[in-house]
C-alpha cells in the first residue's frame, strides 16, 4: 500500500506476517538525481514482493536510488542487500556498523540472559523463532557511515541525521528542518510503545532514550513518520506519553521490588503486559524473552539512579530495594 506523505515522499507498508507490528513503513523520496529509500523490511519474500511492486510502481531506477537505515534491526535493515542497486549507497550509523562488524553469534546473549535468570533452553528456542534470526540479512552491503549532524540532500529535501541512541545503540532519525519532517524509525511509534532492552552491561538504554526523547521534544515537528504503524499525529505529545510510559513502569518495578528481591526474568513475570495470556507460562517464549529484555532495561537504569541495587543468588543476578 502506497501513500503520498508530502510532495515526492510517500510511504509504503511493507507486511511483517505474524508480528504483532504488522508491518513496517518503508518511505520513499523521489528527487534528482538521486532517489531515496528510508528502510526495507525482513529477508523475505512477502516483503520483497511488497517492495518490488512499490518500486515499479512510482517507477524508481534503482540505478539511482539509495537507501537509509534507521537501525540494526532485520525488519528495517535485512532486505536491503536485496534490493539495492549496484550503484546504491546505504547509509546507516556508525555504532550500530561496528556492532555486526564484531558480532561472533549469539552466545554472548544467550549467557547474559542466563545470568538474569532467563532458562537457556527458552532463550534457544526464542531466538531460533525469532524473525531477526530466521529472516537476516544474507550478507551485508557496503556501508555509507552517516554521524550526528551529517546532510543528505534528496531533490527538495535536506536532511540531518539524528542519533538517538536508546531503541537501539545507534538509532537515527532524519529531521527536515525547512518542513518539519521527522523520519523517525522506531524511536516515536504512535500506537505501540518502542521496545527498549538491555542485553549486555556497560549501557544504560533507558537513560540513552530518555535523553533522545527529550532531544526531538525541542524541534518544531509537524509531520512525524514512524517506522511502524500509522502516522503520529502530535509529536510532542506523543514524546511525553512514551516518557510517561516508561516512568510508571520504573515504580511498577519499584512497587515488585517492595515485596522481595529478583531477578529480570522473574521480575518481568511480575510486570503487567498488554498480551492475552492468563499467566505468564502461558506467555510465547519469543514474548518472554522482549518482556525481560524490558525488565533489564528498566533494572538498568533504577541501578545506576541508586533506586534498586544489585545482588547475586546462585550465579543469577537479583534486585532488590537499597537498605
Ligand atoms: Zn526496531
């Protein structure tokens, strides 16, 4: 389904069958001499043929079109090698580069999950599921590294790339500033709140969001376009919902943590979560595992604010109250 968004600009859905996101927003940007693709879906075919038959249709020469990348993450990034043209430049950031540059496989994962109480065999079995893992990028292009501040003109348009760290390491907006375009990627969804995890130590993501949150809260943005799901209608106040969001889950947890002290996952199977299951045994692993990487996030940042602190039971990370 294609939508024009403003002159030249449109937005295509792309399906993601079975996510609960439904699909992605690819965004195109028609200009001389050099087209623009802002995000591309999953390696498969669903999403190529959704992208092919968008690509002819506003009868763009792949020749000369190139493509942005908000993130790291297969729905946004993995189809691009397929689809970009020999000419191509693919633009993405540069932390999130270095992170599949240096990515050895997923053990480093599946341990940090097991030292937060997540069961190795559900962890396995999660990622196996997972559409980022069965739906990856067969190989990776070429890369255009784009920093903070960096132009990307397109016809009409002039962009700078914003980083906002915090959905993802090296997350990046595109922000026009002459018409107020924010190209958001998953930074400010508007129907679902964007997942925030934290699988690894020495990062604060929550802290990283927040930050980037209160960074696009300063712009005058009348056009927000987000990577998933419909057009935001008022960044602004859909900024302060997202920040209010995740400061009610910061006492929820606070409130969990009242009662005695635990570890992610088991902290995360205390948490409320807007999925139909009764208990959270019932929860599908694939739903687990993004339910406790939200509970790492948030443990995360209360510990580094002094609210909870750390302890270990048994090789198993636990929190718990200070005193
Ligand atoms: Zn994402």
């Amino acid at each position: 389904m294609i939508e024009q968004v403003a002159p030249d600009f449109f937005r295509v859905q792309i399906p993601l069958p079975g996510s609960p996101l439904k699909s992605l927003n690819s965004y195109f940007i028609l200009g001389q001499p050099r087209n623009l693709i802002v995000d591309t879906g999953l390696n498969r075919p669903e999403c190529q043929e959704a992208m092919t038959q968008a690509i002819a249709e506003l009868g763009l020469d792949l020749d000369r079109t190139d493509f942005f990348i908000t993130h790291l993450h297969a729905d946004h990034f993995a189809l691009t090698s397929k689809v970009a043209g020999k000419n191509s430049r693919i633009f993405f950031n540069r932390p999130e580069a270095e992170i599949i540059e240096a990515h050895t496989g997923w053990e480093p994962m599946i341990n940090f999950g097991g030292l937060n109480g997540f069961p190795r065999e559900e962890l396995v079995a999660a990622l196996e599921n997972h559409p980022g893992y069965k739906y990856a990028s067969e190989w990776v292009p070429e890369l255009s590294l784009m920093n903070d501040g960096d132009h990307l003109t397109v016809g009409e348009y002039n962009f700078t790339c914003l980083v906002t760290p915090g959905h993802t390491l090296g997350h990046t907006c595109l922000w026009e500033e002459q018409r107020g375009i924010l190209v958001a990627g998953d930074h400010i969804l508007g129907d679902i709140t964007p997942n925030i995890q934290c699988w690894k130590d020495d990062y604060d993501p929550l802290a990283s969001y927040l930050d980037s949150l209160e960074r696009v809260s300063h712009l005058p943005v009348r056009l927000t376009l987000p990577g998933h799901r419909s057009l935001v209608a008022d960044c602004q106040v859909r900024i302060k919902e997202l920040a209010e969001h995740h400061h009610h889950r910061l006492a929820e947890i606070i409130g969990i943590l009242a009662s005695g002290s635990y570890n992610a996952y088991q902290t995360a199977a205390r948490m409320s979560w807007d999925i139909r299951c009764d208990t959270w045994e019932e929860f599908p692993v694939a739903q687990k595992w993004f339910a406790t990487g939200e509970a790492m996030a948030h443990l995360r940042y209360l510990e580094n604010k002094g609210d909870v602190v750390r302890g270990e039971r048994d090789g198993v990370r636990v929190y718990g109250l200070p005193g």
